[in-house]
C-alpha cells in the first residue's frame, strides 16, 4: 500500500483521513502473463494499480489484428476509464505480458468517496488530465512523427520494455510492422 499511497501523494497532497478510507477499498491481486485485466466488451468496474509488471491496451479488429495503445508499468493507475464512467461496453483490452502485482478497487466505491474528500477529488481529477494530456501527445505523435522518433521517444518514456517484451508488440505500439522497427533498430546500432 506504501507504493499506491506515495503515487496518489505525489499527484497531490492526500489527508490521513481520507486515505484510511481509500486504502480499504484496494485489494491483493495478481495476473500471471498472458491474462487479461479487462477484456473488450465487458463493462468495466474495478481499476487497478499496478504495483509490479507490465500490462498492455490494445485494440483488436474485426479481422484479428491487433493494435497496442499503451504499456501500463509499475506505479500506474490501470482500467477501461472510458467504460467505468460511462458504463459501457468496454472497446480495449487489457493484458499482461510479465507477471503481475495489482491493488485492486471498485471504482464506483472510490466514488462515492469523493463528496467528503476534495482532495481524493482533486487526486482523480490530476490522473485523468494526466491521462488526457498523454493521449493527446500520443496521438500527435502518430500521426505527425516518422517511426525513428516514434522509437526514440518509446525509448525515453519506457527503457526498460525492450528486455521485458517481444519486439512485436514494440513495433505495433509504434504503428510499424516488426520487420521495419528491426531496421530502425539497425540503423540505431550503426549511428
């Protein structure tokens, strides 16, 4: 609990109070590799922090293919956000590719919170224009940058995927296939 309550501080500044009633609402879980945290279609309501692995979102389409959207790693706040506001069916899936760590909680629980706890307010409010903010970055980096910047900023933000991941999902994070991230990776070792 140590960790999820130094995560939630650094965000902003959280009561003795109020986390007494936060941290009962969490509880142990673990996803062995290869298991799904949320999987499309379901309506999501529990969340989670990961307090060790990695867990990826992805997306997959009609014919199978599937599309990473982002690499949750330790100290991160996982979930289907869009499924647990709204209450409907989820569209991504959530997977973990190491063995995984989690606190878990019902998300409406922590909600019901919120009226008596402006700073568990203030907490939640802080991760979701986090979470907006590296969307938007996310997107723009797709669609604007060529597949070596994309790479050198997946580098930056996740150094220690590469020994932890196929490369594959690497490359489908990167909006390549793996054959190009390999030259990309090539061209990096000659430089």
């Amino acid at each position: 609990m140590k960790d999820l309550y130094n995560f939630l501080n650094t965000i902003s500044p959280i009561q003795e109070n109020t986390w007494k009633e936060v941290k009962n609402l969490f509880k142990e879980h673990s996803l062995k590799k290869g298991e799904y945290f949320l999987k499309e279609g379901a309506v999501a309501n529990n969340f989670g922090f990961l307090k060790e692995g990695v867990v990826r979102a992805f997306y997959r389409n009609n014919e199978g293919a599937e599309y990473n959207k982002h690499f949750f790693t330790k100290n991160n706040m996982i979930g289907g956000y869009s499924s647990l506001v709204t209450q409907l069916p989820n569209t991504i899936n959530q997977q973990a590719l190491t063995d995984c760590c989690l606190l878990i909680a019902n998300y409406r629980k922590l909600t019901d919170l919120l009226d008596q706890h402006q700073d568990l307010e203030r907490i939640l409010r802080k991760i979701a224009e986090r979470y907006f903010v590296d969307k938007e970055k996310r997107e723009v980096e797709i669609v604007l940058l060529e597949a070596n910047k994309r790479y050198a900023i997946f580098q930056t933000e996740y150094p220690e995927l590469e020994q932890l991941i196929p490369q594959y999902h690497i490359a489908s994070y990167l909006g390549i296939t793996p054959t190009q991230l390999s030259r990309i990776r090539a061209q990096n070792n000659r430089s």
